[in-house]
C-alpha cells in the first residue's frame, strides 16, 4: 500500500510539473519597455472613471503600472 501511494503521488507531483523548468521568458516580447513611449489610451479606474494618457500625465510624466489580477 505504502509503495501504492508513493507512485501515485509521484506521479501527481510529475503531472504538475514540479521538478520540470520553465523554458526562458524573453522579456522583450512582453510589451512595452522601459524607455518605449506609450500610445495614447483610455481605460476604467477602480472608480469607474475613464481616464487617458494625458489626464494622468503630470509634470515629471506618469508611471504606469499593471498587474493582472487572480480573478480575471
């Protein structure tokens, strides 16, 4: 029995891919770099208020940052 279990979670552990590594990110296909200038846009805040590029924009530029939520 204990044989039993040890394969199966063997292989559950194999199936997950734990052990396997990931191939390289190239990072340069992933959107736009440091530096890139960013088309003009406009998009929801978490308030529900449209906001663009040149309503944010300040003085010294904007920083945008965008991170992608576990509930997509």
């Amino acid at each position: 029995m204990r044989c039993f279990v040890a394969v199966v979670m063997l292989t559950g552990l194999i199936a997950l891919g734990v052990g396997a590594q990931a191939p390289p990110v190239d990072v340069e296909k992933l959107g736009p770099q440091v530096g890139d200038v960013v088309p003009d846009f406009a998009a929801r805040d978490q308030f529900g208020r449209e906001q663009t590029l040149k309503s944010i924009m300040g003085p010294n530029g904007a920083m945008l940052f965008f991170n992608r939520s576990a509930d997509w």
